[in-house]
C-alpha cells in the first residue's frame, strides 16, 4: 500500500481531530445525522467495512450507557431523559468511531507525526500496549476453549474474566514502566 505524503497525513490527522472534537460537542440528533450523511459522502472509499465496525464497537456500549441512564433516572423517581437526547448518546459516538476508523486508514500516523518525537514514541507505546493486550485475550481464548469440550459459555468466560483482567492490568503495568525506564534512559 502507498501512503500518503507526511503533509497529507498530518493534514488528515489534524482535520480528524478537530472532526471528533466538534461531533463531541454536538446533542442535537439532526445536526448528527447531517454530520453523519457528510461524513459517509466525504469518506465514502471503504464506507462499508469502517461503518459495520464502527457500529460494532460502539453502539452496544452507549446503547447500554443510555439504558442505564434511563433506568437509574426511573429508579430515582426523575422524569426520563428524552428519547432523542438517549439516541444522541448513541449516534455520537458511533459517528467519532467511525471517523476515526476511515481517517486513520487513510493515513500514515508515524509519518503524520514525525516532527514531534515524543508524541511518535507515545503512539508507539499505545500500539505496542494494544497488541500486547490483543494477543494476551486471544491466548487466553484458546487456552479456554482447548480446557473445555465445547464451546465455551458466557458464564463460563465471564468466571474467567477476573484472572485475564488482573493479568491484562498486570502486564499493561509491567510493560508501561519498562518502556518509561527505556524512555528515561535515553534522557527523553
């Protein structure tokens, strides 16, 4: 694949920036379906697979955050927030996923962000951490599934949940302070 010029990913990544930040200040559903419309013309070259993922990751997590802003203000006896206010909790940060996932496929970040050395090394621990964690949760996967005769069940993976996440939180620690102590060594 050809990446784009330094000037063009750093004009991307910029413009993405300022894209998420003012989707972020939007509550108005309609503002965000227009937002959204512009943002599926703009980035309309692989559309399909950013939006399926983008839905993916983030509409069942606000979805869920909107129930349960809605069910803890039925339980305090307060008047439920509006159906349009809880659809805008949904719509927004399905429309920040999905700008991120088609701006940053289009882009080049190490390049984007090569004047700034620091910013290039914190990216580089970000992705490092990431598939460190990745690679721990699919391990972990497959060593349940090779314990167990059949598929394992959400109950099944939700008991040992609690031994992957302390490992998770573990080596993400583990692995932040040796790169600190790299960083600290080579005096940056």
């Amino acid at each position: 694949m050809r990446w784009p010029e330094p000037r063009r990913s750093r004009a991307l990544l910029v413009a993405w920036l300022a894209a998420a930040f003012a989707v972020s200040a939007v509550t108005d559903l309609r503002v965000l379906g227009g937002a959204g419309a512009a943002a599926l013309l703009v980035l309309r070259r692989g559309a399909g697979p950013h939006l399926k993922r983008a839905l993916l990751a983030a509409v069942p997590l606000s979805a869920a955050a909107a129930l349960a802003a809605w069910s803890w203000a039925r339980i305090a006896g307060h008047p439920a927030p509006p159906p349009e206010a809880l659809a805008a909790v949904v719509a927004r940060p399905a429309l920040i996923a999905f700008l991120s996932l088609a701006v940053l496929a289009r882009l080049d970040p190490f390049r984007a962000l090569e004047p700034w050395p620091t910013a290039t090394r914190l990216l580089a621990i970000a992705l490092a951490q990431i598939h460190s964690l990745r690679l721990l949760v699919s391990d972990s996967a497959l060593g349940l599934r090779s314990r167990l005769p059949g598929r394992p069940r959400a109950g099944q993976v939700l008991r040992g949940a609690g031994a992957i996440t302390g490992t998770l939180f573990t080596l993400a620690v583990r692995n932040a302070r040796d790169v600190s102590d790299a960083l600290r060594s080579r005096g940056a």
